[in-house]
C-alpha cells in the first residue's frame, strides 16, 4: 500500500503591511519570545508574502494565512481569512 505523506498545514495571524503586488500582500507576523537563558521577553517579526485569493484586505487588516504549495518563488502562503473585527 502506498501512503501518501502530507503535511499539516502551518495557520498563523499577522497584519498586512503592503499591498502594491498583483494578488499578493505583505503579511507581518509579530511574536514575542523569551531569551534561553536570560528569561528576557523580546519581539521578533517576520514579513510573509501571500496570495490574496477572492479577499478584498486593506492595510492593517489582521488576516489568517495557512501554507500551500509554492505558488512562485517567494509566495507559499494564502489568505484563509480575514479577522473579524
């Protein structure tokens, strides 16, 4: 029998910061993370491009992204939805 391997799909949150693509937006997602041995909390942040699909977002918008299959060289991300607010 053949099994077919998948992975799970990775869902995170983040807030639009750019728009000025075709179909595709500028996610930025922050987090907030502690230091291994000096327990100090620090914030990282990480922008990710995704496809926009059949939703219309403005800058600012805190939207759901979910991974897909590299969809050119820099996008591996969708819109699964847009937070509501």
């Amino acid at each position: 029998m053949a099994e077919s391997k998948t992975r799970a799909k990775k869902l995170l949150t983040g807030q639009i910061v750019s728009k000025s693509m075709n179909n595709v937006v500028v996610v930025d997602l922050q987090r907030v993370k502690t230091h291994p041995l000096y327990g100090k909390k620090f914030r990282s942040n990480k922008r990710i491009k995704a496809q926009k699909g059949k939703f219309d977002v403005e800058i600012s918008d805190v939207v759901n992204i979910s991974s897909v299959r590299p969809k050119s060289k820099g996008v591996h991300f969708k819109i699964d939805s847009p937070e509501k607010k």
